[in-house]
C-alpha cells in the first residue's frame, strides 16, 4: 500500500505565502503597467501598506477589489 505525505502546517504554510506572494507580484505588475518609471518595490510598498503586514491579510485585500 502506497502512503501519501501529508503536508505538515508548516509546509501548508509556506505554500499559502508564497502562492500570495505570486499574486501580489502580479498585481504590482498591473499596476505598474499604468505607472510607467515608478519602482517596483515603491508599487509594492503602496500596495501592501493599505493593510497588516500578514500577507494572507494582504491577500484579502486584494482580492476583495478584484
């Protein structure tokens, strides 16, 4: 019989920041397709200012204007 690996929440955890990190990027990308010659990391900042610094806080927020 074959197990299966059960990710620990550790590992579940890592995957959930990183999936949000993939869509913040995406979304400082869009923006600064309309901001031509402003940083990125400025975008970045302005973006996830708005909210606690917990990236699934971060996420919700996002993902509550799209």
């Amino acid at each position: 019989m074959k197990t299966t690996h059960t990710p620990t929440l550790e590992e579940r955890i890592k995957q959930v920041r990183a999936e949000i990190e993939e869509i913040v990027d995406a979304h400082v990308d869009a923006v600064a397709k309309q901001s031509p010659g402003v940083p990125l990391g400025v975008i970045r900042n302005l973006v996830t200012a708005r909210v606690p610094a917990c990236p699934c806080a971060q996420y919700l927020e996002l993902n509550s204007k799209a």
